[in-house]
C-alpha cells in the first residue's frame, strides 16, 4: 500500500472451502500487478518481454511455487521501454 507499482507474491493456505492452497498476485496499482505477472512469467522461464505467439515456450511437466512470499518495487519513480526503431 502506498508504493508505486508494487506488487506481492504469496502462497496462501486454505483461502477458501475446496481449495488447498493458491498463488495470489496483488498489485499496489494495476502496473505493479501487471510487473507481478511478469516475473512469474519469467521465473516459470517465459520471457515476458518476447511476443509470446512467437517464442517456443520449454514445456515442463510440472510447475512447481514455493511456498511463502514475494514483493518487489522499481526503485525509481519512472520506468520505461525504449525501442530503438531507427534504422
């Protein structure tokens, strides 16, 4: 709460009756939720910066989450993507 673009990771047991456990992504602000799927994507080794329609994904038979937490923030106020489109 409070922190620009931030976002959590947890592993959360018994949230509700018929589900065990579950990998909640909560986000200070829509981009810090986005910024939270993205490193999951990473971390499970899908770049999340390629197109994903074009990229050949490593097919794992399982995919495992640790249990407990995760939380990250940009350590500056303003970020961005620059693509370089001059030829």
């Amino acid at each position: 709460e409070g922190v620009w673009e931030a976002y959590l990771q947890v592993v959360v047991e018994d949230p509700e009756p018929g589900v065990s456990r579950a990998l909640v992504i909560a986000g200070a602000d829509k981009r810090g939720t986005i910024y939270g799927l993205y490193d999951l994507a990473e971390r499970a080794g899908v770049s999340p910066w390629a197109w994903w329609a074009d990229v050949p994904v490593r097919v794992r038979p399982e995919l495992h989450v640790a249990p407990g937490s995760s939380a990250d923030w940009p350590r500056v106020k303003y970020r961005g993507i620059f693509i370089n489109d001059e030829k």
